[in-house]
C-alpha cells in the first residue's frame, strides 16, 4: 500500500502568500511547532509508518513543491492520500484539486483531516459548503464516541475516549449524510459534531476525522493514531475498482433469454459510441 500524506506546509511562513494573516497565526505556529517540529503532515507520517509497519510505504509532500506536491506521477503511484491543511486552502491550484478529484473517483483513498473541511477538494467532493456552523480554541476537552463499533475503522478503539484539549466544532457541519458515521464528538459546552464519516465517490472511499488542531498534542495520542491507521487500511482499494463486463455466463433455466438481453444492452451501448446508450421500448 502506498500512502502519501500531504501537508500545506504551516509551519512554513514564506508560502502564506498574499493573504491576511488569520488571527493566532504565528501563536499556532509557535505552539505547533513544539509539538511537531517538523510540521504537522511528518508527524501524522511518523505514526503512520509506524502503525502500518512494512505493509505501507508512506511518503510526504508539501504545496510548496513542484505541482503542489500532487503531480500526475506521485498521484497515479498513491493507494491512499491523507490530507492535512488548515492557512493555505486558497493557494491550492485549481488544476491539482482536479486531478486529485479525478484519482478519488478511479479508486484512490482519501483521509480528510480537522480544517481541510474547508480544502477546495473536499468541498469538491462532497458538493456542499462543509462548513461547521461554530468552533472555539478554549482548551475545551473533546469526547469522542465510537458509534460503529463493528467498522473496521473503529476496530481496537475504545467505545469512548477524551482528547485532554482540542479546538470545538459544532453542528450544524454542512455534508451531505455520510455513508457510514463511525465517530460522534461531544464537548464541555454541550456542542456535538459528526467527527468520523465515510463517503464513497466512484471507486474511491473518504473518511473525515475531525481532531488535530495543530496547536494541540492531538496526533500523539494513541487512540487518535489507531483511527488513522485504521482509515488508510480502509481507504486503501488497491482491488475491485474496476467493474466486470466479462459476458455473461449465468445457469439460470432461461440463461438463453438473459443472454440475448445482456449482449443487447453492450451492442446499444457500442453503438452509443461510448455516449448514451439509446434504450429501445
Ligand atoms: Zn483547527
């Protein structure tokens, strides 16, 4: 399994851009910078590989390199993107949200985390503005509530588990229904937040896990960093993406019947030209 975890590169100053900066910038900075010195996306890679062990090869990319770090070589080559981005959603080119968009729908896996609910591909994705109607950086704890206890991402996490101090999110989180909610966060203001949800898009599986504010300790916990390992194990499709148009070969008594319908629909579809298919009534 080939894992590329990437980040926008926070703690990298320079590749802000133009805009403002947004409030608490540089105190985030300095805070994520104690508890993950070389940048959030390595840390989550660190527990990665270590979680994985020989099953994945886990890379890194960033937005300041070439292509934005999401190039057509390195994509075709990732089973499972893991995407972390909180300041620099905008400075995303357009170009590579479409490419990463077009490698989801052919089977690749993406692992959303925290603020890239606000990342042009995940809005993209889900076709809504994904936005949580609040959030507060109050050193509030979070509790997170397993509510799929039989998925495999929540397999060898506990059925509830406190994160000491993380940033607040609260509903209404504008997506479409996930797939599979697996994960429910509840908050000291009584705030609730879905915090763990599956979609599929063409071939390719999304999970969205909420923590990981990078001004808190989050990604060294070790309930946290189960999830994650538990979501690029699911995320990764590296079989059945493709749909079988073998001929059909079925026993039933009227298999002759079956057969004349099937080849039918494929000569119409042929004749289509690979458009739409004409449907004879
Ligand atoms: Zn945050």
């Amino acid at each position: 399994m080939r894992v590329t975890v990437w980040g926008e590169g926070f703690l990298d100053l320079d590749t802000l851009g133009e805009r403002p900066e947004p409030l608490n910038y540089r105190g985030y900075v300095d805070r994520a910078r104690e508890l993950y010195p070389d940048d959030v996306h390595e840390a989550v890679a660190r527990l990665l590989r270590e979680r994985l062990g020989d099953g994945a090869e886990v890379r890194t990319s960033v937005l300041a390199d070439p292509a934005a770090g999401l190039g057509p070589e390195l994509l075709e080559a990732t089973d499972v993107l893991v995407w972390w981005s909180h300041v620099k959603h905008h400075l995303v080119p357009d170009e590579t949200v479409e490419r990463v968009w077009q490698r989801v729908r052919e089977g690749m896996g993406l692992i959303m985390l925290h603020a890239g609910i606000e990342s042009k591909i995940f809005r993209r994705l889900m076709g809504t503005t994904c936005n949580s109607e609040g959030w507060r950086q109050s050193d509030d704890w979070e509790a997170i509530w397993t509510v799929s206890p039989g998925h495999p991402i929540s397999e060898g996490v506990p059925a509830r588990f406190v994160i000491p101090v993380e940033e607040v999110y609260c509903e209404f989180f504008d997506i479409p229904a996930p797939d599979e909610l697996v994960f429910l966060s509840t908050f000291r203001g009584g705030e609730v937040f879905r915090s763990g949800c599956c979609w599929q898009r063409g071939n390719g599986r999304i999970f969205y896990f909420r923590p990981g504010h990078e001004s808190y300790p989050t990604y060294h916990q070790p309930e946290v960093q189960q999830v994650l390992a538990n979501s690029v194990r699911w995320a990764n499709r590296e079989a059945a993406t493709t749909v079988d148009l073998s001929p059909f070969d079925g026993q039933h008594p009227d298999a002759a019947k079956a057969h004349e319908l099937h080849d039918g629909w494929f000569r119409r579809l042929g004749a289509a030209g690979g458009g739409r298919a004409e449907v004879e009534r």
